[in-house]
C-alpha cells in the first residue's frame, strides 16, 4: 500500500471509487458588442428625449458650482 494512494490521480482515485468523471467546466464568453447598432439606439433615444443633455449637462455644470462654492467657503474659514 505505501504512499501510492496520496499520489494516485484524480481520475484514477474517481474510478476506484465508482464515482463519475469530473464535469468539465464550461467556458464563458463575452457577448460581442455591436457599436454601429449601440451608437442607432442611443442616437434614436437622444432624438426622441432632447432634454435629456441638457439635464445631463445642466447637472454637471451645478455639481461644479456647487464644489467650486464649498471650497471657496472652505479657503474663508481656513484663512479667518
């Protein structure tokens, strides 16, 4: 008997033991994007809903306000 069953296989192990071989596992792929397609639905959305940059847009400009803002009043009650 010895040392031969710590060094036996996988397979030979499974075999012996009357157990199925191991399923192989499955390999994933990514999906293929279609940039042409990808670029008609978002042109599509944007014509149907013209807001929408420009809510896009107002929102960064008042999120840069707003920063620009607290760190002026951050810099007065720094130099005060």
């Amino acid at each position: 008997m010895g040392l031969r069953p710590f060094f036996m296989g996988e397979a030979k192990r499974r075999k012996e033991l009357g157990l199925p071989p191991r399923a192989k596992p499955v390999e994933l792929k990514l999906p293929v994007l279609d940039k042409e397609n990808i670029q008609k639905k978002v042109r599509s959305f944007l014509y149907k809903n013209p807001i929408v940059p420009i809510v896009f847009y107002g929102l960064v400009l008042g999120a840069f306000g707003w920063g620009l803002f607290n760190f002026v009043k951050g810099y007065q009650l720094i130099k005060s």
